[in-house]
C-alpha cells in the first residue's frame, strides 16, 4: 500500500472472503513493522526467539505445521496469525477436516497467538501423536483431530 505521494506505507495481509455472507476482511501491515523482518529475511538471519523453558523436543521428533500437511499464511510479522493457506492433498490436516483460511486458536487445548507460539507447541509434541486443533472457520468454532 502506498499513500498518495508514492511512499510505501504498508503491505496487506491476508484476504478472507466469507462466501455465505459475501463480506471480504483483509488485514495491514505497518511498513514499519516489516522493514526489519523483510530485512532479516533477505539476509537469511533468524527473526524469531525460541522460549527455551519449554521443553522442547528435537525437530526430527516433534510436529511442525508441514507433519500436519498444513502450509500457513507466510509469517512476516511478530504475532502474525496462525491461518491456514494451503492442506496437502490426502494429508492428515486434510483427512481431519481443516480447510485453507481456517484460523488455529488452540492446539491441544493451549491458546496460540501467533505462528511463534504455534511452533513452540508443535515442538514439544511428539510427531507420533495426535494433535487436537481448535479453529474458527467463519463464525464458527471447530475440534479437529489431526492423526499423523
């Protein structure tokens, strides 16, 4: 998004479009917001900080959003929301009932705020057990149970 100089002044986010109701919501990132993180993007550097007092299990042994089939919304901000942009085909986010622009708010029972938080507790779960996500799809709140 630019203003009427030309200057950038932010990006847009995400677009959800709710088909029953026809009602479209999109979201804006302050230019400001991303100028670090696009830089640190560019230049390949970590732009999150693990909570190393949670007990986090190896990578190669704990979930992440693609052991699930899920592909998030890409994450450029500090809290970016935990959307759901694309399912694996027979994958077992797919298999369990998710849908792409579905929002993540609890994963086992625990609240998620951000995709951040999201991989914290995808990492202290192992990848061979079930994983309870509880999402809003349009006005409504949904259980899922996501087999591995």
């Amino acid at each position: 998004m630019v203003d009427s100089t030309g200057r950038l002044v932010g990006m847009l986010g995400k677009e959800l479009r709710d088909t029953e109701t026809g009602v479209w919501l999109n979201y804006a990132i302050p230019a400001k917001a991303t100028k670090t993180v696009i830089g640190d993007i560019i230049a390949g550097r970590l732009t999150t900080k693990v909570d190393t007092e949670q007990a986090l299990l190896p990578r190669e042994q704990s979930h992440r959003a693609g052991t699930l089939g899920l592909t998030l919304v890409p994450d450029v901000l500090e809290a970016t929301p935990v959307y759901i942009d694309t399912l694996s085909p027979q994958g077992p986010g797919w298999r369990a009932g998710l849908r792409p622009d579905d929002l993540i708010l609890l994963v086992n029972g625990q609240r998620v705020e951000s995709q951040r938080m999201l991989r914290q507790v995808l990492r202290t779960i192992d990848r061979r057990d079930d994983v309870e996500l509880t999402v809003q799809r349009d006005s409504q709140i949904l259980p899922f149970k996501v087999r591995p």
